[in-house]
C-alpha cells in the first residue's frame, strides 16, 4: 500500500489492510501491561475478524462463524 499507493488497491485490499492495521493495534502492539482473560482476547480476536467479510473467514467452522462473528 505505501508502495502503490492506496488508489491501486481492491475493494478487499483495503479491507485487509484495516484488519492488519487493527490486528496490530489490538494484539501485537498490546504492550505487557495488559492483564486480559482469555474470553476478553478471543472477544476481540472474533471482533477483529468481523472485519472481513464472512467468505473469507474458510478455515473456521460455520458453526462458530454463526456464534461469534459480529458482521452475520
């Protein structure tokens, strides 16, 4: 993206790159300080992944998708 700029990207590109922007700013830039429970990590993990749209989620079964996925 810094590359081509964003005007070269897909529709799904940039829905991408806002997931890995806000996967970033949720889990790896975290810091050591945070004291989160398990259920409030995969919350936001499932809360990062509505993100993307249902079709790209193929790895995961559908019965977890229908549960946890915030964009149904």
């Amino acid at each position: 993206m810094v590359i081509l700029g964003e005007s070269a990207l897909s529709e799904m590109d940039k829905i991408y790159a806002r997931f890995a922007d806000e996967f970033e700013k949720e889990y790896v830039s975290q810091g050591y300080d945070k004291n989160r429970s398990i259920e409030e990590t995969l919350n936001i993990g499932w809360k990062l992944l509505s993100i993307l749209p249902k079709s790209e989620l193929k790895r995961i079964d559908d019965e977890f998708i229908e549960k946890y996925y915030a964009g149904r």
